[in-house]
C-alpha cells in the first residue's frame, strides 16, 4: 500500500476586510471634520501580526490614552463572555 504524503497547512490569503475599510473610512472623515483629535489603535495584519500606536492627542496625554484602551479592553472580554454591552 503506497503511503500518503502528509498534509500541508497552508494560510489562505484573507479577502479585503471591507467593514474594515468602511470603518476606517469613518474615523477619516470624522478627523477631517475636527471631530477625532487624536486615536489608540492595534491592528491586526494579514500575517497574523499586529501593530500599535498612539496619535495626536491620544499621544501627547498618555493617561487619556490608557483609559480609553481599559476601556476597550472592557468592552471586548464582556463580547468574549457575551455579556451585556
């Protein structure tokens, strides 16, 4: 009986995330208007990287910075244990 090869595990290219670039489309058009002065952002990259960073005002008052990102960090591990947002 001939042997099989092993299977090979391949990472898929993922398709553009288009509520992703809806989103970003968003905050852009809200920091043209004046209304977003300043952003803490993680991204997630095709690549199963990531990447942080902080901008404008978000830089300049890292206590504000950190504050908000409890903030979100709240918010996703109540999405994680699906409790009430």
């Amino acid at each position: 009986m001939k042997r099989q090869p092993p299977f090979r595990l391949v990472q898929l290219k993922r398709p553009v995330s288009n509520d992703t670039v809806r989103c970003l489309r968003a905050l852009l058009d809200e920091a043209e208007r004046g209304e977003i002065h300043g952003i803490c952002y993680a991204v997630m990259k095709s690549d199963r990287e990531f990447t942080y960073n902080l901008c404008g005002e978000a830089f300049r008052n890292p206590a504000w910075a950190a504050g908000m990102i409890a903030t979100l960090q709240h918010g996703t591990m109540k999405m994680i244990f699906k409790e009430d947002l």
